[in-house]
C-alpha cells in the first residue's frame, strides 16, 4: 500500500507491519569514542602496510608527497564536515543519510551505491595483500592464495556474526599490535635512511620531469590514488551511530582522533620506506614494508621477520573493520527499501548476518578471480572518491539550506573546510580515470546500473519508518510550513 503522505514526493512509500523495524534493529549503546577511533584507524591501517607504494610507480616519491599531503587535507577538512553530520543525524546509513536530506534520495542512493562499491571491493584487494604476505612468509607451503581469502572472510566475517561489542574489542586489540609494527618498523629503519634514495626514479620525458618529479605533473595527478590508501575508509565511523552510546559526542571525538592518528603513521611510513631502501625497490611490492628492510640490510633480518608476521595484523584489522562498514551500509539501505528488505535481517545478537554474508561472498569471489590488488584499489577508489564529492556537497548544501538543524559539533571553518575538500575530491574522481580507466569505468558501470534498479524499481517501495527516511520527512515538513 503506498503512503500518500505529503514528503512522498518522486518516490513512493509503503506501509511495513509493526515488527519490521524490530526484526531489523541494531545493538544500541556498543561503542564509546575510544572504540569509534580504534575502528577508523583499523579501516584505513593497511593502506600503512601494502598499496600507497604504488604511487611511487605513477608519482615518484615527490608525487607521492604531494599526492599525499592534498589528499591529506581532503581527508582533514572532510572530516570535519563528516563528524558534523553525524552529530547532528546519527543513523546507521551514515553517507547515504546526510546525502537523502540534503540531495534527495536518487543522491542519497547514490552516494550509498558508491560507499558500498568501496566497502566491498576494498576488502577483496586487502585479502589479495594478505595472500601476498602469507605466500612470502612461506606459511602452509601455499603457491594460491585463494585459501588465504577464503579464510579470511570465514574467520572474521563469524567473528562479527557474534556480535558488535565483541567485533569492536577484537580490532581494536588487533589494531593496537599493528601501530606497534608500524612503530618498530619506523624505528629500526631510521638508521638506515638516506634522502638520496627517495629520488633513485630516474626522470622521464614527461612535462615536468624531474628528480623531485620524475613522471612530471601528471605523475602527481595518478599519485592521488594512492595517496587515498593512506586514509581510505576514515569515514566509515558514522555508520557506527545506532551502536555508539553518545553519538553526538562520541562519533565527532572518534572519528577526528583517529584522522589525527593515521596523518601520523602516514607521514612516518611515507618518509622512512622510500628513504631507507629507495623508492624504486618498494615501487611495485606487494608487501613494502618487509620487502624495504630486507633490501635495505642485504637479507632476511629479524626486523624483516617481525614487520612480515606483525605486518598481518594491520592488513588483518582493516579488513575486519571494512566488512563491519560494508555491512551497516547495505543494512541501512537495505532497511529503506532502497535494496531488497531481506539484506538487511538481524539475527539473536542483533548483527546484520545477510548484510554480512552476501558482500563477503562477492568479495572472496572478487579475490579469488581477480587476484589484482592494485585493480582492486582503483575500482575501491574510484567508488570512494565519488561518495566524498557527493557527502562533502551534502554538508554545503544543509549548511545554506538548514543553517538552524541542531547540530552539537560544528565544523571549523564551517563551508569553506568542506569546500577544499570537495574540490579535491573531485580532482580524486578525475585522477582515477588517468591511473586506470578501465576500473574507473567499471565502478561508474555499477552505480549506473544501481540507480537504474532505483529509478524503476525501488523508490516506488521505500520505507517511511526507515531512520534516514523520518530525518528527511521532518526537515520537508518544516520547510512546508515555513
């Protein structure tokens, strides 16, 4: 039966019996600031470990370092804005919340479309470095990774079955040993650092070329991309809102802590791996870190041992952490009525089991048939970028539209932060095209056709009881009256 209520404009609604919600309702009250930043730091720790090298490749290091410091302040001041809107909407939607109040819900879809591309593809490459790790350590005698992904998602998508509270403590536990690998890393390869060896690219032909430069400017431009994997996933914090106790405190503290954190690491990593065993050995590396010690003391080492076993840590808590977001993204879209209601069932402890189950299993199929992670991290990249220009737009347009919406965090510097970040979000967007066309157009071919599935389909079934829904018929309501 559709509602006729006078926010049903464009979409059509209908009616759900009385235990819809309640058969799709989350454990409340889970998570304080301290877990919040723990998980935005265990989202992004592996890009620490596995996949910025790449930018070497496309950038040199003085690329990388530009590409790095842009994408840096795009992360910054979006942020900002992100901790923000979650203060002011705490719902699990998260990005594809703030973006149906402020564009609507062909742009909120779409902004949820582009998170979960992100969430789903991300893991998949995490697990292809994972493999990576294990076949180089020599465990288990493996020459195919695949059994390496597929435990992967086994193990740690049961562990989130379990419930939230103790998926929380568990990365948050794992994230803690994976900072400590960071920080021997960085520490017992100090020594040995040279500058001379960041500029060990030599120049190319390219305009602009350089030693700092040696793929010239648009060697910067394809940096962008993995400059990103230093951050990437930051934002996945808000979707954590239904299960945070405070979440007008708790996720704007979380969520900036753990930006904070991971400016940090990034800097330390950036500078000490190129510098310590040059940038053109660690360039193309599937495992940087390990691969940079052993070239820069001669051999295999103790350190290249420990930062090799540890070093799965992080690529272990970023992936944990990314089906934790994958899973609250398509719960929430889910519950709208955007994707089908059945996505979007929680079980006995109150967790998201087919919004678990049903990316994990296209991700491991992803892993196991691709077996490319640096495809794999464009395609991520480009569904990320995409979602940054659509929720970064979201916070100016609420911002001019709702200037009296209560909001109990305010960004600094208010539309201006947000608008740095959008312009380079969408310099983002563009770069991808110029480091992988083909995995660009494959994200946008996803979307297209997700929105495609919503025009026709879905936004004649939408649910009005659904949280992101209710934020949006109150906000039309007091715009009618006034």
């Amino acid at each position: 039966m559709n509602d006729d209520r006078p926010h049903s404009r464009n979409v059509g609604y209908q009616r759900v019996d009385a235990g819809y919600l309640d058969r799709r309702r989350l454990r409340r009250g889970a998570a304080g600031w301290v877990l919040l930043a723990g998980l935005g730091v265990s989202s992004v720790i592996s890009g620490d470990f596995a996949g910025w090298n790449f930018g070497l490749a496309h950038g040199g290091w003085g690329g990388l370092l530009v590409a790095t410091a842009l994408m840096a302040t795009m992360y910054t001041c979006m942020v900002f804005g992100l901790a923000e809107l979650a203060s002011a909407m705490p719902v699990a939607g998260a990005g594809y919340g703030f973006a149906r109040r402020a564009l609507g819900p062909l742009g909120g879809f779409a902004t949820g479309t582009a998170i979960l591309v992100e969430y789903t593809i991300a893991p998949a490459a995490i697990a292809v470095f994972i493999g990576g790790y294990v076949e180089a350590l020599g465990l288990f005698g493996l020459t195919n990774s695949w059994p390496v992904y597929l435990a992967c998602y086994a193990i740690f998508v049961g562990v989130h079955l379990r419930g939230v509270g103790e998926a929380l403590r568990l990365v948050f536990a794992v994230t803690a040993v994976a900072v400590v690998a960071l920080v021997v890393f960085v520490v017992g390869m100090a020594p040995r650092f040279d500058p001379g060896r960041l500029f060990d690219i030599p120049p190319t032909d390219a305009a602009g070329a350089s030693p700092f430069l040696p793929f010239g400017v648009t060697g910067v431009f394809a940096a962008l991309v993995y400059g990103i994997w230093f951050f990437l996933a930051v934002e996945s914090v808000p979707l954590a809102a239904e299960e945070t106790r405070d979440p007008g405190r708790d996720l704007p503290r979380g969520i900036v802590a753990a930006t904070v954190v991971l400016l940090g690491l990034a800097a330390l990593i950036l500078v000490v791996a190129p510098g310590a065993a040059g940038s053109a050995a660690i360039a193309r590396s599937d495992n940087p870190l390990p691969h940079a010690v052993v070239v820069a003391s001669g051999g295999v080492t103790p350190l290249s041992q420990f930062v090799n076993h540890v070093g799965l840590a992080g690529l272990v808590a970023s992936f944990f952490s990314i089906i934790y977001a994958y899973s609250r993204q398509l719960f929430a879209l889910s519950r709208a009525g955007y994707l089908p209601r059945w996505l979007s069932l929680t079980g006995r402890r109150r967790t998201p089991y087919t919004a678990l189950l049903v990316p994990g299993t296209v991700g491991f199929l992803l892993a196991a048939c691709v077996g490319d992670g640096e495809r794999l991290i464009n395609v991520a990249v480009f569904g990320a970028t995409l979602s940054y220009v659509l929720m970064t737009l979201s916070h100016i347009v609420l911002r001019v539209r709702e200037p009296d919406l209560p909001r109990p965090y305010r960004t600094p510097g208010g539309i201006v932060t947000t608008g740095v970040a959008l312009v380079l979000a969408v310099a983002a967007v563009i770069a991808t095209f110029l480091v992988d066309p083909t995995a660009a157009l494959v994200t946008a071919g996803i979307v297209v056709v997700a929105l495609a599935y919503f025009w026709f389909h879905s936004r004649h079934r939408l649910v009005a009881d659904a949280p992101e829904e209710e934020f949006a018929a109150v906000a039309r309501a007091e715009r009618d009256l006034a």
